[in-house]
C-alpha cells in the first residue's frame, strides 16, 4: 500500500490503492507470509526432524528448546506487528490524531507507558533472566532495604545485625520458600502473562470476528443458530467450567489459554454482527456490491475494519479477564505449577503470608497495575477511536 | 407479539438453555476419566484381587454399564424430580447438602448485592452531578481501583491486615455464632466489603457516563424550569432514564462475580457456601454433588439473565419484542 498517499483526491492512484489484481498483497500480507514461512519451517523441522527430547536449536549448538506455545506466540507477535503496528506506521495522519486524542486522558497514558514496560520485560527479560533455581538455604529472604527476624529465614543472604536478616541485591524482592528470587520469578511471569494475553486474545478475536460476521451475512437459520450459541455462552458460567476441565485434564498453560480463547467471544460477535449488519445498509457498500465485490471482500475491507474499534476496545476488557482467571484458577491450586505465572507466585506464598508478604504482594500489585492500566487504557482508546460514541456521552 | 407472549417465549428459552447446558456437562463428565473406576482398579491391583473384575463391579454398581441414552434419561428425570443422588463426600443427600450451602452463601450475598445495587447508581449519579470536581474523580479513582484490584488478592490483604496484625476480625470463619448477631457481622464485613468495591465501579461508571447524558436533556431542563426540586429531579427524571442500560449491566455484573468470586471469596474467607462447596465436590471428585452444585449456578444465572430481559422491557416501553 501507498505510504505517501497525495493529500487531494483527484490525485489518488486508485489502483495502487485497491490494488490491481485479484492476487496482490498488501505490504502487511507480504510481510506477514515472509516472517511466517520460516516459523512454519522451524516449528515442521522441530516436529518432524527432532525427536522430541533434542532441544529445537541444538543442531547450531545452542541449547535452546521451543515449546509449541511458543510458536504461537510468535506468529500473534507478527500479526500484531502487521496489522496493528505496521499500520499506525503507514497512516501517520490518522495515528497523529489518535494520539492527539488518546493523549488527553493522563492516566491512560501513564498506563500505555506500563504496559509498553510489560511488554518490553516479558518478550526481553526471560531471554535475560532465567526462571529462579531451587536453593533451599535462601529461603524467605527479605526484599532488599528491608528486614525481617532472621529466625524465619534459613541462612540469611545479606548482613544480619541484631537478630535480623536485611535483604541483598541478589535477590531485590526476596525470595520464596524454596529459596526462588521473586524478582526473577516475576519477571518470568511476565512472559507468561504475554503469551496468555496474545494467544488467548488472537484465538478470541478470529471466533469472534467470524461468528460475527458469518452471523450477520447469512442470516436466517444460520444467524439465529449462532446468536442462540452465543447466548448461551454468555449465560454459561465460565470460571466454573474452567476448573471442572483443568481439573479433569490436568493444568497445562496451553489447554488454559485454549479454554480462555475459545469461551471469551461473545461480546466480540455481537458487536462484530450488529456492525455488520447496520454497514451493509450504507451506501457504499451498496455500491460496492453493485460493482461486483464478493462478501468476502467487503467482509476483510469494510466490515472487519470498521468494527476495528469496537474489537479493540472489547480486547482491552478481555485481557485483565484472562489474566484474572489464570491467577484465580492458578490460586485454587489449578494452575500449571510449572510455570512462574503470577498467580503461581500469589498462590505459592499464601501460607507464608504473615512473615513473608512480599510473594504474596510483589505479584499481586503488578497484577493490580496492569489490570488497572488496561482499564485506563480502554477508557482513552473508547474516546480516541469511537469520537461519536464520546459526543454523545459529553451532550 | 404482546408482552405476555414474550415473557412466556423468554421463560421457555431459559428452560431450554439449562437443559443444554446441564446436557454438555453430563456429556462432558460421562466421557471424562471416572475416579471412582479407577480407584477401585488400583484398590483391587493392591489387594492382589483382580483390577477388571473390580472395574466392572462399581461400574455395575454405579450403574455405568448401561448404555449412554438410559444413563441420560436417568439423570434428567432425576434432575426434574429433584433427586440428585448422594454425596459420598458429605455423606448426605446433594440436595441438603445444597442447601445447607446456600444458607452461608445467602448470609454474605444479600448484603453485597443490596449495598451495590444501592450504592452504585447513587454515587454514579452523584459523580455525574459534579463532573470533573474532585469528588468525581475521588469516585472514579475508586471505581477503577475496586473494579481493577483482583478480589481474592485484596481479600487476602485485608484479612492480613485486620485479621492476623491487628486482630479486629476472626481469622477463621465461625459457623456456630447466629445469623442476627454482632458476631456474624463482624465476620461477614471483609467479604461483603470485598465484594461491593468489586462489583460496584463497573455500575458507578456506567450510571455515570448515562445519566450525564440526561443532566442538560430538554425533559429535564423543563422540568427544572417547571419547579421541580433538584432531588425530585435527580430521582425521577434522571435515575429512571438511567437505570434502563444500568439494569442491564447490574445483573450482568453481579452474575459474573457470583459465578467467579464468590467462590474465590469462600476459599479465602473460609466460609463453607455454594462455591467452596463446588470445588471441594471436583477436588474429591464427587460427582453427583458436582453435577449439582453446576446446576444452581446455572440456574441462578440463567434465572438472572430472564429477569434482566424482563426488566429491561419494563423498564422501557420503547423496545419492541420481536427483535430481542
């Protein structure tokens, strides 16, 4: 697509715009196919060529295995950086204006900046910080600058004066009763929380959207059909569900993620339908069918981008549910315990609550602060993409 | 098609979504691992008896041997018949062990839900009332720190701090102190607290955001003109257009944190109602008293969602029946 687009109409370049042929990519399509063959090579020669103890990068020589999740991850991170960074990229007009917009909410700012700093630590900081060794002799030191009775730490790590144990900078947020650094521990579960909103949020977005659609085009049986299914889902009580299912299969962060993903659209289609359904009465759809357009095409260009700011503002109140759940579940003791997820972390220092608050804490307020900043964050973008749902909240 | 219609249409629907959810969960559970075989098996295998032998007597016994369409019939005339079977877990019937359930579920639920329904529109109205003074911002802040903080942790925060440091609250959950008595509120402040600040900021928000779209409405400012005292204004002429879309995100809220945090909230306060009994049933695997404790879950949330429907055409005249 055009990154210089000429400011007056009559200069646009039409073809170049709707593209020529049946067969053309956007630039985004093209970048997305280029990154991902070479994640589909990898992840077939890891199932295919590698038993399934080899560590996938071992032929090179490095000892670094890819789990499934992780090839997962990677293709939402492309699809985000195709279809939701790269485009803020290619129209800076319009993003200037959301930003201009978005800008006028301070705390949503503030928590753009926290959730950039989630972001930036969960893809680095488990490449930087491996997940915390067992070491028994440490266990329940104290967060640095603090102190606690050195009768409840096994051997204190830093000085002990006057009976109690001060914490170091090897372990800043203390450690947990295994002698775990809560620092490292809760910078791995910051990965965890990415993977969890990014695949969950992408499995959401894709039943969703589609439902929605579908539901809205067909019509008829099939509408009533899908619409009835949503019902029900959304009358259905979920976390319930979630633990008679983790209990009886066992807590794997993957079946968790599938769960979250696959049992969180409702929303999602209904608003992707009634979009639907009140564009197919403009105009311009009108005359885009008259002139030939498929209803896929009018699906992937009109539709799916028009309900672009309703989806995003829904997947704003999606992700802290999910973070919620896997923490609730992860602390009734349903989690996959061998992952540092923060609800893991809450969970494992409930009992040490009284002399060791800080496994407990620590987790617990990052939990809090992102949960709160995507409430923020959702508020600002509501205001910033949706400006007549705005006005007529203002009159 | 006339209201009487629509509301018998609504109540059948509701039936029928119990029915095919209770349905997907018998399947679910009807094709999941059975414990109970398999301790049996290992039970026999450590006897030195025979596994399959064993196997097939509790099977036979539970009645697991007939076929899936007899087992089904069965479970749904004895769901309608209101004979749940028996809890091996609490060695009573399910049925009163439900019920003994929903007594401590009942004691912390009707205070929560009569506070939030109470409190959330009026300081959302409130807020609206004074848009962008402090005091709507002091709500606001905590509209969002009670809707953001997630409840088991404050809970477990609260019930350090009151609780084991400063000892004001029992850490324990009594149940031998009566209904009516200082004691059982003592005990029952933290959780209903808990629960208010997590269900009241979505309804503060959404009260806020409507009824400040009626604040300088024609019909209001009529009104005003006409003489009408500020607090007869507030109360019939902005928080009835208000409770319309309020309605529905109350029962839909509430219906959330019942199914989700309740349960959280029994666990950490220890209090033996509906959603700890739910997840000491799957943690020991009794099936019959899971099937059944599901089941009021699903029912009061369908029972809710009926009645939101309902409301929501009362409340507004405007809406018609045939496109629901």
């Amino acid at each position: 697509m055009a990154t210089q687009r000429p400011e007056r109409f009559d200069q646009v370049n039409w073809e170049e715009v709707a593209g020529a042929g049946r067969f053309s990519l956007s630039t985004n399509a093209k970048g997305l196919l280029v990154t991902t063959i070479p994640l589909l090579a990898l992840a077939a020669y890891d199932w295919l060529v590698l038993d399934e103890r080899t560590p996938t990068f071992e032929p090179v020589g490095l000892n670094v295995d890819v789990p499934i999740l992780d090839y997962m991850f990677a293709f939402t991170l492309l699809l985000f950086a195709f279809y939701v960074v790269l485009p803020l990229y290619q129209h800076p007009r319009l993003t200037k204006y959301y930003w201009r917009e978005f800008r006028r909410n301070r705390p949503a700012v503030v928590s753009l900046v926290w959730l950039g700093v989630v972001f930036v630590l969960g893809l680095v900081g488990p490449l930087l910080i491996t997940s915390p060794e067992q070491n028994v002799l440490h266990s329940y030191q104290p967060p640095v600058y603090l102190s606690v009775n050195a009768a409840n730490a096994a051997t204190c790590a830093g000085e002990v004066v006057d009976g109690m144990c001060f914490g170091t900078w090897q372990y800043p947020l203390g450690t947990t009763r295994a002698g775990k650094g809560v620092f490292a521990m809760l910078v791995n579960g910051f990965g965890i929380t990415l993977k969890i909103g990014f695949i969950s949020t992408f499995i959401a977005v894709v039943l969703g959207a589609s439902v929605g659609t579908v539901s809205a085009y067909a019509g008829g049986w099939v509408d009533e059909i899908l619409m009835r299914y949503v019902d029900i889902q959304g009358s259905w009580p979920t976390l319930i569900m979630y633990l008679l299912i983790i209990y009886t299969f066992g807590g794997r962060l993957w079946l968790l993620i599938l769960l979250l993903g696959t049992f969180s659209w409702e929303g999602m289609a209904r608003y992707v339908r009634s979009k639907a359904l009140s564009i197919s009465e403009e105009e311009y759809i009108k005359a885009i069918n008259m002139s030939g357009a498929s209803a896929f095409r009018v699906v992937r260009r009109h539709v799916v981008p028009n309900s672009a700011s309703s989806i995003i503002t829904d997947i704003t109140l999606l992700i802290p549910g999910f973070l919620l759940a896997e923490a609730q579940l992860s602390f009734l003791g349903l989690g996959d315990t061998s992952v540092d997820s923060w609800g893991q972390i809450i969970a494992g220092g409930r009992d040490a609550l009284a002399f060791a608050p800080w496994i407990v804490l620590a987790p617990g307020l990052v939990l809090f602060l992102t949960i709160l900043a995507f409430n923020f964050v959702g508020d600002a973008l509501l205001d910033a993409l949706n400006p007549e749902a705005a006005a007529e909240a203002e009159r | 098609m006339g209201f009487t219609r629509y509301v018998t249409a609504r109540v059948a629907w509701a039936g029928v979504v119990t029915f095919i959810i209770m349905t997907v969960t018998f399947v679910f559970i009807a094709f999941a691992p059975n414990p109970e075989v398999k301790r049996a098996a290992t039970q026999a295998a450590l006897q030195g008896g025979d596994p399959t032998e064993a196997v097939e007597r509790v099977r036979e016994l539970r009645g697991l041997d007939q076929p899936l369409h007899v087992r089904y019939i069965d479970y749904v005339t004895s769901i309608a018949t209101l004979q749940w079977g028996w809890s091996t877990m609490r060695s009573q019937p399910v049925t009163a062990a439900l019920v003994e359930a929903l007594f401590y579920t009942a004691q912390y639920s009707v205070p929560w839900t009569l506070l939030t329904i109470t409190i959330g529109p009026l300081v959302g109205l409130y807020s609206s009332a004074n848009k962008y003074s402090w005091r709507d911002h002091v709500a606001t802040g905590f509209a969002f720190f009670g809707y953001a903080i997630p409840n088991f942790f404050f809970a477990i925060i609260l019930l350090l701090v009151f609780g084991v440091w400063l000892e004001w609250v029992p850490v324990i959950y009594r149940t031998t102190v009566p209904v009516f008595s200082v004691e059982n509120a003592i005990q029952l402040v933290l959780p209903v607290f808990v629960l208010v600040t997590g269900s009241i900021g979505g309804l503060m928000r959404v009260s806020r955001n409507e009824s400040s779209e009626y604040m300088n409405a024609d019909f209001v400012k009529t009104a005003r003109a006409k003489g009408v005292s500020p607090l007869r204004a507030y109360a019939l002429h902005i928080l009835r257009p208000t409770m319309v879309p309020l309605s529905t995100t109350m029962v839909g809220q509430l219906l959330l944190l019942f199914a989700g945090s309740s349960l959280l909230i029994e666990v950490v306060f220890s209090i033996p109602g509906l959603g700890r009994l739910l997840f000491e049933a799957t943690i020991a695997q009794d099936t019959n008293l899971v099937l059944g404790s599901i089941l009021v879950f699903v029912l009061v949330a369908v029972i809710g969602n009926l009645l939101q429907d309902i409301t929501y055409t009362v409340l507004d005249p405007r809406i018609s029946y045939d496109d629901r």
